[in-house]
C-alpha cells in the first residue's frame, strides 16, 4: 500500500502484544490457547470476545467485531488507519517519518487552519499586550504556565480580521478557514472577517490530539459567553468532548470518568490532579457523548454546578449515560458552588470526598423525591414515580433495571408488581408504558449475524458453515485457494463481507494474496480474517482435502440455485432452464471437487 511502507506495518503488527492492548480496555481470563471477555463493542453478560495471542487478532462471537490490534485501536479510538499505525508504533518505540502519509488527506486544509489558529491564539495571550487582561484573569482563577501551555490556551484579539491576515502570511486560503469554522462570510460586504474575537481560546482536539476547533469564552459580560467553531467535516459539538484526548488514559487507570459542564472546571480538577475528567462543549449531553465515553469506561461521575439548573443538566445526562449503559453517580457540590469555585474554596481534598460520597444516581433520585414530593398526594407521587421509572427503563441490562425497580419499590413504598417499566428507548425517549423488563437485543456490527436468536453460541446455519469453510481453507493453503479461484467468483458468497474477502483473495496477485490481507487498512477485511482465524482456533475446526470440497461443493450447488453460474443465463423455456440446472448440479456432485478432476459443464 501507499504510504506508510509495508515493512513498517508488519513490524508494528509483529512488535505490538495484543493482549496489551485490548487488556487495557477488556478484563480478559485465559481460557485454553486464547482470552476472553466481556466484549467492548455490545452490551453483553457471557463472554463472547476471544483474543488469540498466536494469531495477533481478536473476534466476538456475539457481534462479530474481529481484527488485529491495528484495527482494534481503529475502532475503538476512532482514528484513521495512518493515526492507529503511528499510536501503535510510538508504544512500541517504532520511528515513522511524518513525511510519510496515506496519501491526500481531504481533511488536511482544515486540520492546518486550526492549528494555525490555536498557535497563533496562544502566542497572542503570551505575547501580545492586549491580552494582559486575559493573563491576569488566567492568574486569578489559579491557572498557571504548565496548564496554560499544555491546553495551548490563546487570546483572539478584538480585530475583525487578525486570523484571516495570519492565515494569509503563510498562504492558507482563507475560504479554509470558513470551512473550519473560524471565519465567517459578511452578508453586507461578501468578505470573511474572524469569528473568535475578544476571546479567551481554548483548543479542541480530537481523541488522536489534532486541533479540530476552538472554543471562546467572553471575559466580559458579552454574550454569548461562550462560542465553538461551527460543525465541519473533522468536528461535531455534539460528538465530541473536551480533554477527552488527555483523559482517557487517566479514565481507564482509573475506571471512571468525572463529567463537568464547563472548560474551566476540566482546568481546576485537571491542575489539582483529577486528570481523568471531560466535559460537554456547552450544549446538552448527547447519546453519541455517552457512547463514546462508554468505550473508556462503564463509570461516570457528573460533577455538575451545585443550583438547580445544574442539578437539572446533571439528571438528564445521567439518562442519557444510564442508556449507554454506564453507571452513573451523583457528586453533590454545596450550593452555588461548581468545581472550579469549591476546589479554590476548599481544596482537592474536599473534591475527592465528594467524589467518595457520591450517590448512584437512581439513589440520588429517590432521595430527592423523598425530600421534596409530598408523599401524601397520590397524583404528586404518582408523577414522580413515573419520571424514575423512565429513567430505570434506559437502563440496557436485565438485571440492573430489575433492582433498581427493587430499590424503587423499598425506597418510596410501593409493591413491587405494581411499577411497571416504559419501554426502553432506542434513541433517547421513552415510549409509552409497557410490562417488559426483557432487554433490547444489541444491534448487529455488519458481520454475517451467524446464527438465529435462539440458535446455541458457535451454531451456524449450514449455507454459511460453507462459505466460511471455503474461505478458511483458502487462506491456509494455495492449493486450495487455487482450485476456489478456478470456480468461484465473490458473487456466489452471500455472507456480507465474504465476498469482498474473497474478491480480494482471487486477485491478480494471489500469490501473496494472504499477506496482502493482514497488511490491509479496511477495518471490514481484518474482521472476517479474525473471524475466520479464531473461530478455527476456538472450534478446533479440522481441515482436509474432504472437508475444503465437500464445502465448495455446497457453495457451487447454491450458487446454481440462485441463478448466478454464467452458464446458466434464462434460454426463455422454463423446462429448458430446469433441466440445465439438473445437468450442470449433476456434473457438479460426479466428483468434480475431487483432486485432478476439472468440473464439467460450469
């Protein structure tokens, strides 16, 4: 591939230990010659995601996620191959020269203009006299040279065009910047003048670090008192959280996320040693938020301001987190009181007791509830039930919905057949009130969905045993990868991905077909490589002249069966058709898969 070398590519592959790698995200236990665990990819209770350290890959037998350690940070990182390769390789001590690329990045003007903009905001709050205030602010709220310098705060000046003019001098065009979102097109005059102006900035990267947009913050009373870079192609307020690149190794070491509403405070703890915390880009907590943080870690504290606006974004987050299946408690700050305010007051040590007393938000809930509903009006506690049982109902595990309905029922007095859950909402809202407590199947990955709902784990449909067959043995040994490619073509398999796989295996350069494969960056290739590599593992499959063409046997007689051998285009006569399918069917099981033998009539 172009781009990063080959040679490369296999020395990361060769020099990473997978176990490492998903063992940071999976608690994983040795079962025979692979791990296993909980898979990071859907909500499961029996492990399903096997690691098989020989092969380098790994496969979930319940969503069908598989592939190498490469595409193991691909996905769970969301990073480009490129970024997941470079990751890999500066944990193993593996120099890539950043001349080398993956060829033209569409992205690459946009990712320039806003680096350019958060280094030439940053020399501005440090150099320019103008930002004095802002220094002095920085000063007064405890912020000093090292965070200020590790988070690349800048200073936008009041002029309408110091970006654009900066831009210009190291020929960036400005239109790059209207598409970043720093810039913004006159209705009066046509032109493009600064967005951020009179602004402390912050920077915000994505989960790789890159600079993806800016944050400003007004240190007067203009409104609005905070302004992010409008959404564009590499950022999404909605998707994205602030220090996130920073904190997840801290979240994981730490197995939790401390969630706040606001920049300054992500600054406050992370300078008083919290690390592990993020924030919101000043808009609702999404359910793409959630998800995301859930690859981190299954355990949220949200750290919201100590009023009641506060409390009230502290509770709908915790849904939205509750329905992405995380836990989720409640850390209560005195009133009027938000991080940044009750660390400067009181000191980290108070923050972390308030961490360890921090209530699971259900709890939280009910506390309130007993504290603020009379109790005595059936219609007041009646509402209040409901809005807790809509929150218990986003809740994606059997089991946690059923004692949380438990604590209910103790904590508010009420017998516990009659609460009956709403159905658990897909996307966010809560339905109409069901009787259901049974769980939402997850939603399948793309992979070929082996089996039906009530088939045993590791039971295939038989038509899909022999695609996989074929394939296996396809990549194991080109003689039989020879005789695949002499009768088969990718259309004939309808697992999905399968064909692909196959298309890519009966190239023209099959000969180092296999290789090929195992370097790819298509996350969809290294899936069914893994799936086909552990499930061998896994099931002991055998393999043998007998079982290969026994196998593609079945394969060639369904593709009859669908109508798709090029011998067997419709003659018009419905008689005619079916007798000529008997014929090549016939010529197909004369022993046409035995060695030697050519395969008449297809």
């Amino acid at each position: 591939m172009a781009g990063i070398p080959d040679r490369i590519v296999d020395e990361v592959r060769e020099r990473t230990d997978i176990l490492e790698i998903v063992g940071e995200v999976v608690q994983l236990r040795k079962r025979g010659r692979n791990w296993v665990g909980l898979c990071p990819f859907h909500a499961e209770k029996t492990p399903s995601f096997n690691v098989t350290p020989d092969k380098g890959m790994y496969y979930c037998f319940g969503c069908q996620a598989g592939g190498n350690a490469i595409t193991f940070v691909m996905v769970h990182e969301r990073l480009a191959f490129p970024e997941a390769v470079r990751t890999l390789a500066e944990r193993a001590g593996i120099d890539i020269p950043e001349a080398l690329d993956e060829g033209p990045d569409p992205d690459a003007a946009l990712h320039t203009a806003n680096r350019l903009a958060a280094e030439f905001y940053h020399r501005n709050l440090l150099e320019s006299p103008e930002a004095q205030a802002a220094r002095d602010y920085l000063a007064r709220r405890g912020i000093g040279d090292d965070v200020r310098d590790e988070f690349l705060l800048g200073w936008a000046p009041e002029a309408w065009e110091s970006l654009t003019r900066e831009a210009a001098r190291h020929g960036i065009d400005p239109e790059d910047l209207a598409r970043a979102g720093l810039a913004v097109r006159s209705e009066r005059t046509g032109g493009l003048y600064d967005r951020f102006r009179g602004r402390l900035c912050f920077p915000i990267r994505s989960v790789g670090g890159k600079v993806v947009a800016i944050s400003g913050r007004r240190l007067d009373d203009g409104e609005p008192k905070y302004l992010n870079s409008a959404d564009t192609p590499i950022f999404s307020k909605g998707r994205t959280l602030f220090n996130l690149d920073l904190a997840r190794g801290p979240i994981r070491r730490e197995g939790a996320a401390i969630v706040v509403e606001g920049n300054f405070d992500v600054l406050a703890l992370y300078r008083s040693g919290f690390r592990n915390v993020v924030a919101p880009l000043g808009t609702a907590f999404t359910p793409e938020q959630a998800r995301i943080l859930k690859r981190y870690t299954a355990t949220a504290y949200l750290a919201y301001d100590g009023d009641p606006a506060g409390e009230r974004a502290a509770f709908r987050a915790a849904d939205v987190l509750l329905g992405a299946g995380c836990g989720v408690r409640i850390v209560r700050l005195p009133s009027g009181r938000d991080p940044d305010a009750w660390i400067a007051e009181a000191g980290a040590a108070a923050f972390a007791r308030s961490l360890e007393e921090a209530a699971d938000v259900i709890d939280a809930k009910i506390g309130i509830v007993r504290e603020r509903v009379d109790l005595g009006d059936v219609m007041k506690k009646r509402r209040a039930i409901r809005r807790l049982l809509e929150s218990v109902a986003r809740v994606p595990d059997p089991v946690t919905r059923s004692l949380y309905v438990d604590r209910l029922a103790a904590g508010l007095q009420v017998p516990r057949e009659t609460l009956l859950l709403p159905d658990r909402p897909r996307s966010g809202r809560v339905g109409e009130p069901g009787r259901s407590l049974e769980p939402v199947r997850p939603a399948g990955r793309g992979g070929p969905g082996p089996a039906p709902a009530d088939a045993p784990r590791g039971i295939v449909p038989p038509e899909i045993q022999d695609e996989r067959y074929v394939l296996l043995h396809a990549v194991q040994d080109p003689v039989w990868l020879d005789r695949a490619r002499s009768v088969c073509r990718p259309e004939f398999f309808s697992v999905p991905g399968y064909g692909e796989f196959f298309a890519l295996l009966a190239g023209d350069e099959a000969a180092d077909a296999v290789e090929r494969i195992r370097r790819s960056p298509d996350a969809g290739t290294q899936r069914v490589l893994a799936e086909l590599e552990v499930w061998r593992e896994e099931q002991g499959f055998p393999l043998s002249d007998e079982s290969f063409h026994d196998s593609l046997e079945r394969l060639l007689l369904k593709a009859v069966r669908r109508g798709l051998m090029p011998d067997l285009a419709p003659a018009g006569a419905s008689l005619t058709d079916a007798l000529r399918r008997r014929d090549v069917e016939r010529a197909i099981r004369r022993g046409g898969f035995r060695p030697g033998a050519p395969l008449d009539g297809v």
